[in-house]
C-alpha cells in the first residue's frame, strides 16, 4: 500500500457542472482508470463512461476509452495514467459536454520529455462521447505559453468553468511541477495553470493564459516545491455573471510554518481572468478562524457551491491533515461565504467530524482520519442550496475502528449556510448494500455528483480507488448514492466496477477505478 502522503498527492480533483454528454437531459458518469493495463502495456490508464437514465445510472451504451481507442490522438504507453484527472464542459456550445482527460505522465516530444503530460479532449454528440475532433494538448502546443519539459505533470489538474461569460465553458489546466523562471532565476516544482478559452470552435489557444505565483497582482511568490495548482475549482463569488477560478497550493509555507498550504481566487470578467482584486486565502488571513500549522495542507481539497443560497457562490477549503483535539491529521473544513466583492470571513465556518450541530454529532473523529481530504458540492435535496460532501478516506470506521475511509455530508439552508446540523449524515460501506469496509479500501478518496436520474436532486459519486475484489488488489469502484425529497437515501444506490455486468473490460490488480472522477 502506497504512504499516506503520497496516496493524497495523488486523488484526483471533483466536479460540480452538469456532465451530459448525450444531451438527453441526465447527467453521465466518467470514470478514471488510471492504473488500467491497456494490450499489455502497464499503467497505460483508461475512462469508463456510464450513462444517465430516468431509472439512473446503466451499463447500456457505456464506453471504455484509452489512447488506442479509434480517433484518440496518441497510442497508449506505460505508465502514462490516462485518465489521472477528469473534467467536462461544453467547449465549442453546441449542447453536448464534453470530456477532458489527463495524463500528466504523458511523454512530449522527440527526444520524448518524460511525465511532460497531455490533455486530452472528447467531444460530447447526440451518442454521447466521441472521438471525432478530438483534440489532444501540451505545452508544446502552438499558442501555448512555455514549452513541454520533463517532469512538468501538465493535467495533473483540471477544471472548466465559463471565465468571460460567453455562454462557452473554458479549461483550466495544471502543470503542477512546473518549473517558473523569472529575473532573479528558476524556481523547482513551483507549479503553474494554463486556461484555455472555449469558442464555437472549441477550444483554442487564443488568449490562453499562464498563471503562477509570481504572475503580476497574484499575490505570494513562487518557492520550490509549492505545487501550484495541485487542485482547482470555479464558482461566481462575486455574482458578476463570469466564473472565478480557484487554484490551490497546499504545499506553500506560510512563514517558518512548512506546508501550511494556501487558496488563491483569480476573478473572471468579460475579457477573462484578471488578476486585479486577485484573493489569497490562508490560516493566518486577517479573521480567519483558525491558525496555520505545519503540513496542514490547507487548500489539499477544495469545492464552490452556493450554501446559503444568496445567490453568490461559497468556497470550502479542506485541510485533511490538520492537527485538532481529536488528534493528528484529523482534519478540517473550512467554509468562507461569497458576496458583491468576492468572498469574505464574515461567518465563515470550521467543520470538523466531531464537531456539536444543535446537539448532533456529526461522527466519531480519530487521529489520521484525514476528514477534508476531498470535497464535492451539490444539491442533494433539491432546496436550491448547495450541499456539501466531505471525504475522509482514512477514517476509522465504527464499531470496529477499521481504516477504510467514509463520506460526511452537510446540508446547505437559506437559514443557517451549512451548520444545519441535523440531517447531516455519515456514510460508510457498511451502511449501503454490496460491500464491506476493509483497511485500505480508501473510500471517499474521489468525489464527484450529477444528476444521473433526471430527478433534479444531485446524486453523490464516491471513489474507493483501493478496494480488492476478489483476489484484486486495488482493482477500485464507484458507489453511487441518490438524492431524494429529504436527502441522500441508501436505497437504490449502485455500486460499479469492471465486475459489474455488462461493463467493458474485467477487474485487474492496481486499476484503480475511481482514482479520476
């Protein structure tokens, strides 16, 4: 079993926007497969895609995508992890999402560069997803700033949203090993995000841009190792009609304090992101509740959502190994709230798992539960305000103390933000029908939601990359839990696997389904 440090390094980022590939209405359901073995070749990865239905998610029509897929630029090789990270939108506006997938450990070039990493982009159809047009990028891309270098991990993250407001969405992506090069020299692993802007044509590299820690009005400098980028998300905090983006460094140090981690929010507008009236968000921000400690990894999840339901997006920052009462690495959310001028810490939140709301406790905190390791945000109930998910992929799961992870969810409310308190609920796979908690099993290290139903309630994703089935080890799967009028409800939920009948391709040791959602 991989170290804990760097099994968290490696989860992949979640997703909030609708992911229709088909255009029928209900959302759909990629799947990365990083790990997969494709004709031989180890680790070459892959994506499974499910799609949605008025009776959820099925196994009809799903499709299993790698680099030797017909139409996907490229030919799959070892260890490249196509499928690390995952995002979609719709680039080029014609109604269908489209799917974007990482392989940050992608070789560029000749000589070959590496782990220079590409991105690859499937266009979503009336049939769903397709490789006609696919587009694959890199940093050798023509229009792209700076070039391919080895080690760069180039969609190690990704994240869309709609940055000017066009009606198309557009592509941030990470190199987070990027090394910066300024005036006064080069910075190791400092790490950089590129943002590709969507048109009718897709996407394109015209005024694309590249931003790091010491782009002009961001504010911090680049140090070594900081890993800009490591994880991104969007919400409009500041209500202005155009997406902000969110790129998290949770390896910066704050002062003398090593690894604190920090946020930073770069505002869109109609011409794109600007780095006017840029935000920097950390454990030692003026009023804000809580103080850095070292290797707390603030920013090592984040998620944007409107929780209260104002009408300005939220953002909840996670710290998975932050040292509380309960113990080391028992982790902590944090939840600052958005309004006509970006986000503030007038009521922000601190969630922790053994947190009191109105008498309700939310679960049993332990040392290394490693609670806010990953977050996802949706409507789970259907009331308007966003929901919070919350994974803790080392919990120590009751009554037996077994480490196999779980998933707290709380919910949003036009009255209290998200310390609702009662409704809150815990989940662990000894609570859903089909499986048993197991150590290692990870669950909750990847979330994602969508509307796989049509039901207009979200429905919440979890990954359990780790989770052996049969005598695979670390083969992974998905669980699937549904919304309904109240909440989320264990009844009908799914599990998937490549067990599971009908769907493409067989379990494997070390596939690691689930690893990309």
């Amino acid at each position: 079993m991989l170290p804990l440090a760097l099994l968290s390094a490696l989860v992949a980022p979640t997703a909030l926007s609708p992911q229709d590939f088909d255009g029928d209405g209900y959302d759909d359901l990629a799947i990365g497969v990083p790990g997969e073995d494709v004709g031989g070749v180890v680790n070459a990865g892959a994506v499974m895609v499910l799609y949605g239905t008025a009776s959820r998610l099925n196994a009809a029509g799903d499709q299993f995508w790698t680099q030797d897929s017909t139409g996907v630029p490229g030919t799959a090789a070892a260890n490249e992890y196509f499928g690390t990270a995952l995002a979609h939108g719709d680039f080029n506006g014609d109604g269908y999402d489209d799917l974007v997938i990482g392989a940050p450990n992608e070789g560029v070039g000749r000589p070959l560069l590496g782990n220079a990493g590409t991105v690859t982009v499937l266009l979503g159809s009336p049939n769903g997803i397709s490789s006609s047009g696919a587009q694959v990028w890199s940093q050798d891309s023509a229009g792209i700033a700076d070039s391919a270098e080895s080690g760069d991990l180039f969609g190690s993250a990704l994240w869309s949203g709609d940055f000017n407001g066009d009606g198309y969405a557009d592509l941030a992506v990470a190199a987070t090993q990027e090394d910066v090069t300024t005036i006064i020299g080069t910075t190791s692993n400092a790490g950089a995000v590129h943002v590709l802007y969507g048109s009718g044509a897709g996407l394109t590299s015209a005024g694309s841009q590249f931003w790091h820690q010491n782009t002009g009005g961001i504010q911090e400098t680049c140090g070594g190792g900081d890993g800009f980028g490591e994880r991104l998300t969007a919400g409009d905090f500041d209500g202005n009609g155009c997406d902000d983006l969110v790129i998290a460094v949770p390896k910066e140090d704050q002062g003398p304090v090593l690894n604190a981690g920090a946020v930073h929010v770069i505002f869109g507008t109609t011409a794109g992101l600007s780095a006017t009236g840029s935000e920097l968000w950390y454990q030692a921000s003026e009023s804000f509740p809580d103080d850095p400690g070292a290797f707390d990894s603030f920013g090592e999840a984040v998620a944007a959502g409107d929780f209260d339901g104002d009408g300005y997006d939220d953002l909840a920052i996670g710290a998975g190994h932050e040292d509380t009462s309960d113990g080391t690495d028992a982790g902590m959310v944090a939840v600052i709230y958005g309004d006509p001028t970006g986000l503030s810490t007038v009521g922000a939140e601190l969630i922790r798992q053994s947190m009191i709301f109105n008498t309700f406790v939310l679960t049993e905190a332990d040392p290394y539960d490693l609670f806010g390791s990953a977050l996802a945000a949706g409507d789970f109930d259907g009331d308007g305000c966003t929901d919070l998910a919350i994974g803790a992929w080392n919990d120590h799961v009751e009554p037996n103390g077994i480490a196999g992870g779980c998933v707290d969810v709380v919910y949003g409310s036009v009255f209290f933000g998200l310390l609702v308190g009662p409704g809150s609920q815990h989940w662990a796979q000894n609570k859903l029908a089909g499986d048993s908690v197991e150590t290692g099993d990870h669950f909750g290290m990847t979330l994602t939601v969508g509307d796989f139903d049509g039901t207009g309630r979200d429905a919440l994703a979890i990954g359990a990359p780790d989770e052996d089935l049969g005598t695979a080890s670390n083969c992974g799967l998905v669980q699937v839990i549904y919304g309904d009028a109240t909440a989320l409800s264990s009844s009908g939920s799914q599990i998937w696997s490549q067990d599971s009948l009908f769907v493409a391709d067989s379990i494997e040791a070390g596939d690691r389904i689930g690893a990309g959602l």
